[in-house]
C-alpha cells in the first residue's frame, strides 16, 4: 500500500516537473529516482512526515535533484555510469591520499595546480583540499565556518580556478576530495545574517531561543568540543536578543536538520560540489547532526537518517560520487556512519579510521603493541563496500579516545596511561623527545587532547636540535614505520602534506590573534618549497623520508592483497613490541603478505611459527617487498629491526 502510494507521488512529482525538464535527456534519472524513491520517501517521511507541509517539501527535494541532474555535466555522468558497474573501485589498493590546506601547501587553488606533478612524484592520487569555500577574514576554525557554500574564498582563488584545477587532477587520474561543512554556518552567512535581523524563516534554520530554559536543559548532557576557547554550547546574540547553539566555536552556529528546508539546502549544496568535479566529498562532524534533549547531541538514530536520505539522493543524481564520514567517535559509533544494520555501504563509504590513529600513537609512546592488538581487536568489522581513511596526523588534534576496557585489558590503568600519553607526546616525560602542544584541555573532566606535526611529535624536532643523529634516525624510522601502517592495514592511507618531508612545528600561529589560542595551528605547516628541492639531495632529512616513501608507496599498489576486502588477521604474538598481521589474498592466485611492525628501538624477533603457517617456509623463500631483499633470519625466527617495518610474502 505505502508503497503504492509513494510512486503515485512519484508520477505527480514527475508530472509537475515535466515542462521544465522536457527537452532533457534524463533516462538514466528517472531509473535512479524509480529505484531509490521508496527509500527517500520512507526516509523523508520519518524524519519529516508529521509537518503539514510535508508533500511541498517532498516536491522541492525531487526538484533540487533534477535540476542539479541537469547541471550535471556530459562527462561527470559518464564517470557516474563507469562507477556504478566498477562499484568496488575506491576499495583498490591503487589509491594512495593527501590532504592539504591549498594555502598551506602552495599559496592558492593555482598554486596546487602548479603544484600536481609532486603529488605523482611521490604517487599520491587522492587529494583531500581543505575547506576552500567562503569564511569570515577573521577566525573561522580554519575555513570550517563558512559564509558562503557556493563562493570559493577569493583568498585562494575562484570557482574557475577550481574547475581548471579538478580538470588537471582529471586528466591526471587524480581524485579530488572537497569538504561540506553540514553541522553548521559561521554567524556571517547570509541565512545568519537575516536569522540576525529578526526573520523567523531563517531563525528556524538554527536552534535559537528567547531564554536559558531550553540551553540549560540541552547543557546537562552535552559535552563541551572546545572548553578552553569555547566553552558550553550556546552563545548570545545580542542583534538577535536570543541564545544560539553553537557546539563548537562560538561563531559556529549549528544548523537545525529538524527542519526539511535545512536539508535540502544542504543536499542542494552537495550537488553542487559534486557538479564542480569533485569525486569524493568529506562530510565534516557528521555525529552532531542531529540534537535532543538529554542526550551528548552526537551519534543519533537521526543523524545516521540524514545521511542515508542524503545518500540516496546522491545517488539519483551524482552516483559517482562518495562521502566520507567525519565521525571522530568511538569505534562501535564510528562503524554506523557506513550504514546502521547493513550489508554494503548506505551512509557513507569511507570513514577516518581515528581509532587506528590514536592507538599508533599509543604504541609509540608506549613501545609496544599491547593497547594496539587489544583496540583493534575490538574495531567492528566494516561493511561490504566501504572503507577506511586511515591516516598519522591531519589538521586536528590527536585524541586519546580508547575503549577504558581496552585500556585495561592491555594492563593500564586508564587515567594515569591518559596522563602519561599526554606527558609524553608533550615532552614533560622524562626520556620523552616529542614536541607535541596540549589542546582542548578541560580542567573539569581532566580530558586533554595533543597537537604537534608528526615529525616533531616523534623527536625529530629535538634531535636536530641537539644535533643527535642517532636520534634523527630514530625519528625517521619512526615515520616511515607509521606510514607502513597506513599503507598496508586496509583502506585508503591518507597522508598529511608536509609529513613526507619531515616537516616540524610551526610556531608563527602564536603571533596572530584569531589563531594563538587554537594549538592545532602549529601543525597546519606553509610548505617552503626551496625546502622541499632537498627531496633530490640524498643524505637530507627530506630525500630519506620522501624517496623512502615514495619507494613504500609503489610497492603497495603492486600488492594486490592492499586492498580492502576484510582481508585482514591481526595475529597474536608473544613479543608485545610487534604489531603483527596478514593481508590474504582472497583469490589464491595473489601471495598473502606478512606485516610485521616494531614499536622497540631494539630489534625484535618473532618465531614465525607463531604466526599460521608461515614457519614452514624454508629460509630464503620469504622475502621482504618493501626493501626487497630477504629479512633477516634465523632458522624459522624473524630479525625486525629498530622501529622496523616488514611486508613479507612466501615465494615458491
Ligand atoms: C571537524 C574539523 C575540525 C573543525 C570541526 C568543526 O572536526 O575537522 O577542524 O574544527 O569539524 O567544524
């Protein structure tokens, strides 16, 4: 019956569209419409069934896929229709990301342009650009307070300058990764602006009220994002003479999805981001999308609504097109952002893998491989057709957001392991060369969080201050032992720009007032390309961290065992200083590989015996892919090296 009644509503849908979209060839629009509007309607409907307006708004939402359809160009919907038959592309091996400030990295949008050889030297094709779109002079978090979702911030460059660029990466076969900012406006956009001069429309886009009675009660169950800067989640508009909720920064104003015509705004304004080329779009804080009273405000059974109806949706008219879900959150949380109760991906097919993250970070500190083995053990298996962005560092802060039980089952106890990590990466732990700047430190709860550019987060920053080699080569093993991770865990392994040079801390933030008191500045790096020339120099600390990762970037996309098919078992070992797992092949035909990880600076051995059937194999049979050589050996025992890094496969 309902169902019935949802393509009669399709018909008249169609029908009123029909004299504005006559002349359009929209064949393959319609079957996607037909095949999915069951799902849209039903999702629409939960989420908005109960408004009187409710038909008008289910109109408006088909309309703005068919007109975005229509803008869509003749050669973005031939790759859509490519991607829709190779539907496992993305989980290839053969992708390999980085994600940049444009600024940062090269000035402008034009400046990367100029800039896309490099990321082919190093065999980097998966660029995530940061938020380039329109945000206040002032502070705006880093771009992700934007004021305007169509302009490009004339800062970096114009839409034009976007277009030139998304066709070199194009015609390069690079993908282009553009972020949506979807939980909130910066207070100077437009729909703020006039929420600010008194409209009721626009009042309705935000959460906004008259007294403290609703923020108080919201108050007692939400945590606070930024308590040092930001503290609680409203914010005073004088203009307005009413409280608005702003969960992160205080000019951050969050977007109120219970209202219809706030998602179809934002699905209006994802379109158009996938109509300007780009083939994978970040969406940014995904878990706040949706508030109730009484609860954190994140991770709702909403939240993971919208981003089905705004999946499906996309998939109507930009079927190319993936998210990636920005859902820093815990790993049972994290899993449901690619579909709650599903087979295949039906939210979104990729997301930051912060657990992995946070635990490589643990393992550095601690040496060993303990909390590691435990918290990813107890990472949920990912769905069919979805992914991981595994990554070391990006723009924001490293939090230490493990399991409590996993914390203990790995022998800690959790707030003093917390406070020693934190010690640790900030260097007041003695024995400790890391460099890191405490962030978001809530002197309520005792939470901190780290900042600090990898380089300096693993001493290479004190090492050359102290002129110790020993330690400059401590520091470099260290990152090419955390990117070996990246690259051979399972997902797309996403560099940070300005790692694979060795880059350090950046100070200068100190000097400006909107960034001084947001540490996450001092690893958001200006690369100095003068600099960067001494990747060709051998011996420099740029040519031993890039051409070696060059080299270990290569041979993962001639593992074929790299790519992510749940192909994965971590194996117990009794050395604790190992991370040890095979990638296996599911066709036979590829030979597994043998990933073998020492967080010690001492070489580690490890029985093979210990690990399936790889102690059958005679020595001399194994080899090591990454420098290609046999690993050491001693009958079925393996030598790992200082901070070493194995990929092993059996040959016969
Ligand atoms: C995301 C961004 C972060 C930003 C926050 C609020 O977490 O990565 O940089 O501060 O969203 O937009």
């Amino acid at each position: 019956m309902y169902e019935e009644a949802s393509h009669s509503l399709l018909n008249d849908i169609l029908n009123r569209l029909k004299p504005e979209i006559s002349d359009q060839d929209l064949r393959h629009f319609y079957t996607r419409l037909g095949a999915n509007f069951y799902a849209i309607h039903t999702l629409f409907h939960r989420l908005y069934g109960e408004r009187p307006d409710f038909a008008r708004q289910m109109q408006r939402l088909v309309e703005t896929m068919a007109r975005q359809y229509i803008q869509r160009s003749e050669q973005l919907r031939r790759i859509d229709i490519e991607r829709e038959r190779d539907f496992n592309w993305f989980l290839s091996q053969q992708w390999v990301g980085m994600a940049l400030y444009s600024s940062g990295f090269a000035g402008t949008l034009n400046g990367v342009r100029e800039h896309v050889s490099y990321f082919q030297e190093l065999g980097v094709n998966l660029v995530h650009i940061m938020p380039l779109m329109q945000c206040p002079e002032g502070a705006s978090d880093g771009g992700y307070a934007v004021s305007d979702f169509r302009a490009v911030d004339p800062r970096v460059g114009t839409l034009n300058d976007l277009s030139a660029l998304a066709t070199e990466m194009r015609n390069r076969d690079l993908l282009l990764v553009l972020d949506v900012v979807l939980n909130h406006t910066s207070n100077e956009h437009e729909w703020a602006r006039r929420a600010r001069a008194g409209d009721p429309v626009y009042q309705d886009y935000y959460y906004t009220y008259a007294t403290r009675n609703v923020p108080d009660l919201f108050e007692q169950s939400m945590p606070e994002i930024f308590p040092e800067t930001a503290p609680g989640n409203f914010t005073w508009d004088e203009r307005m003479r009413r409280w608005v909720m702003t969960v992160f920064n205080e000019y951050q104003w969050d977007l109120n999805y219970s209202n219809p015509a706030v998602f179809i705004e934002m699905l209006d304004i994802i379109l158009h981001w996938a109509n300007q080329g780009a083939d994978i779009l970040r969406l940014d804080a995904v878990a706040f999308l949706w508030k109730k009273m009484g609860s954190t405000c994140q991770n709702e059974h909403e939240a993971h609504l919208i981003l089905q109806l705004l999946k499906d949706c996309t998939q109507v008219t930009a079927p190319g097109v993936l998210f990636i879900a920005e859902a820093i959150v815990a790993p049972v949380e994290v899993t449901k952002y690619f579909g709650e109760d599903a087979v295949i991906a039906k939210e979104c097919e990729i997301a930051y893998n912060a657990t992995f993250m946070a635990l490589l970070w643990d393992s550095v500190a601690t040496k060993n491989a303990k909390l590691l083995r435990q918290g990813i053990r107890n990472l949920p298996v990912k769905l069919d057709r979805a992914t991981w962005l595994n990554y070391i560092r990006c723009h924001d802060d490293i939090g230490l957001g493990f399991d409590d039980r996993d914390i203990e089952a790995a022998g800690y106890a959790p707030r003093d392991h917390r406070k020693y990590l934190l010690d640790y990466f900030t260097g007041r732990h003695e024995g400790s060369f890391a460099r890191g700047v405490p962030f978001g430190q809530n002197l309520k709860t005792g939470d901190a969080r780290i900042s600090g550019a990898l380089a300096s987060l693993v001493g290479l920053e004190t090492a050359l201050a102290h002129d110790d080699d020993e330690a400059i080569e401590d520091a470099i093993k260290v990152i090419l032992l955390l990117h070996g991770m990246i690259l051979s865990f399972g997902g797309i392994p996403l560099l940070y720009y300005g790692d694979e040079l060795g880059t350090l801390n950046d100070d200068s933030y100190l000097v400006d007032p909107h960034k001084s008191r947001d540490t996450r500045w001092v690893h958001r790096p200006t690369i100095d390309w003068d600099k960067a020339e001494r990747r060709n120099v051998p011996g420099t600390i740029e040519f031993r961290i890039f051409v070696a990762l060059k080299r270990m970037i290569a041979v993962r996309k001639e593992l074929e065992v790299f790519a992510d098919f749940n192909n994965r078992e971590v194996h117990e070992v009794a050395n604790p200083h190992l991370f040890v797992f095979e990638r296996y092949s599911l066709m036979r035909h590829h030979p597994s590989v043998l990933v073998v990880g020492n967080f010690d600076p001492r070489p580690q051995s490890l029985d093979l015996r210990e690990v399936g059937n790889w102690g059958q194999f005679p020595y001399g049979r194994i080899v090591d892919h990454f420098p290609g050589q046999r690993p050491d050996m001693v009958h079925s025992t393996l030598v790992v090296p200082s901070y070493g890094i194995c990929w092993l496969s059996a040959k016969w």
